[in-house]
C-alpha cells in the first residue's frame, strides 16, 4: 500500500498573495491547450491560424472558470451557510465541476462563433483534444488538494491517508492512517487527461465530418467519468442518488454519451467537412 504524502498546497508566497497548486494546474492547462492547439493549425486539412488561439483560449477560460465554479455550486453544493457568499469566489480551495464548465465552454463557444463567423461544432471539433490537458491537470490539482478520494480498496495502489486530515475516515482516536483508498484522482487524470487526449488526437488527425470528433469527445468523457463514479466517494452533501450506487457524476454522464452516440451517427450520417483552405 502506498501512503499519501502531505503536498503543500501553496507553490510560492509572495507577500500576502499565495500562489497555490490548483490555481497552477488551470493556468498549465489553459497554455497547455493554447501549445496544443498552435500545433493543431499546422495539419494540413486545418483551417485555423495561430494566431487565432489567443482570443479562443481567453473564451475557453473565462468558461471554464464561470462555468465550473456556478456548476459546483448549483450541482454539488447548492446552499451556502449564511454569511459565507464569498466562498464562491475561492476557487483555489477546489470545488469545481467539470459539467458546469462544459456547458461554461459551450456558450463561451457559441459567442466567439458568432464574432468569428465560424459554426459552433467546427469550433468544438477543434477544441475537444485541446481541454483534456486542463481536464487532466485539473485532476492533480485535486490530487494535491487531497479531495475526491475513492472507497476502500485492497489494491496494491491503494492510498493510505493521515486521520489527523481525514478524520472522518477513522474509526478511533488512536489511528493513525486510514484505510487504503482508490486514488480516484489519478484514475480522472489518467482516462480524461491522458487516455481522452490520445483517443482524441489520433482520431482528429484525419478530416472527420463535423460533429465527430465532438461526439466523440462526449462519448469518451461520458463513459470515463461514469465509470470511476463506481469507485470515487459521492460528495458529502449529497451522498448517493438513488440505488446506493447512482451519483450525480452519473446523473449528469450519461446523457454526454447517449448524445454522443447520436451525434456521431448524425456527423456521418450527414456527411459534411470544414472548409479546406483555399476551398
């Protein structure tokens, strides 16, 4: 078994202003997606520039940001003790959710498709291996913030964790470590960062009708995360949804792949490609 190792959550003091891990991984992935996508405008069915990312990824980011915080709290966490409102603004503390900013990326989307005058899932195709660097950093930042933990496990991965920080997941006073958990955060970093990207890149390599790559992206993310919700802990303030098992990272999972699946069957059903440069 392996023994979770305190991580401060702080990279640098600079006077009063504290510079923290999780805040880090948004920035690596908000310029991780900005490298990605400069290399995404070089293939040759491309018909995008460089010089287009700068304002797609401060759409993407102010989505993602927006997006992800207003989501947790409506999805995960809905009430706020009274007197505590400005604890929506401390994102670096985690507590954001991945279907609050999708549907935050989704309209950032739709905005700069109608300044750009690009269609919406042209723009979606081009984007979906970019944000698997931001979905997967975003994993560690809750690696390092020791939040999501999964079940019990015997697992030779398994993460003991220090009851004096996770109290509720002891049983005495005496204990010192808890039982080993599924690292749950790491299994999201390795589908939805690692796995997602690979899928999705090699698939996009090629001219595909527009929706696909999209679609698919639904399709992977969808399955991954219902997936791990089997193993991940429900949040606390709202347990499990029905069945002992349902979650709302399931609730909300699902319907991504069944509405994958029929956008990729309507992409090559249709059978429609961007234009090519000089087209």
């Amino acid at each position: 078994m392996l023994t979770y190792p305190y991580i401060d959550p702080v990279v640098i003091s600079i006077g009063p202003l504290d510079v923290h891990w999780y805040g880090m991984m948004y920035l690596i992935g908000f310029v991780g997606g900005w490298w990605l996508g400069v290399i995404r405008t070089k293939q040759p069915h491309s018909n995008w520039k460089s010089g287009d990312m700068g304002d797609l990824m401060f759409y993407i980011a102010v989505g993602v940001v927006f997006g992800g915080r207003i989501g947790y709290m409506l999805f995960y966490n809905p009430f706020l003790p009274e007197g505590q409102a400005a604890a929506f603004y401390e994102i670096w503390k985690g507590g954001m959710s991945f279907h609050g900013g999708f549907l935050g990326v989704l309209i950032a989307m739709w905005l700069y498709g109608r300044k750009t005058q690009r269609t919406f899932f042209e723009i979606t195709d081009f984007i979906a291996p970019l944000v698997t660097i931001g979905l997967g950093a975003g994993r560690i930042g809750n690696y390092i913030n020791g939040e999501l933990w999964g079940k019990v496990t015997d697992l030779p991965w398994g993460m003991q964790l220090p009851c004096i920080r996770y109290p509720q997941f002891c049983d005495s006073e005496t204990q010192i470590f808890t039982e080993p958990r599924h690292p749950s955060q790491l299994y999201e970093f390795a589908l939805e960062g690692v796995l997602l990207l690979a899928v999705l890149w090699i698939f996009s390599r090629k001219p595909r009708p527009i929706m696909a790559t999209s679609g698919l992206f639904m399709i992977c993310y969808g399955a991954f995360r219902f997936l791990v919700e089997f193993v991940r802990l429900p949040d606390a303030e709202l347990g499990y949804l029905a069945f002992n098992w349902v979650t709302m990272g399931q609730l909300l999972s699902f319907p991504m792949i069944i509405i994958g699946v029929w956008m990729m069957w309507y992409a090559y059903k249709r059978n429609r490609y961007p234009a090519h440069p000089g087209d």
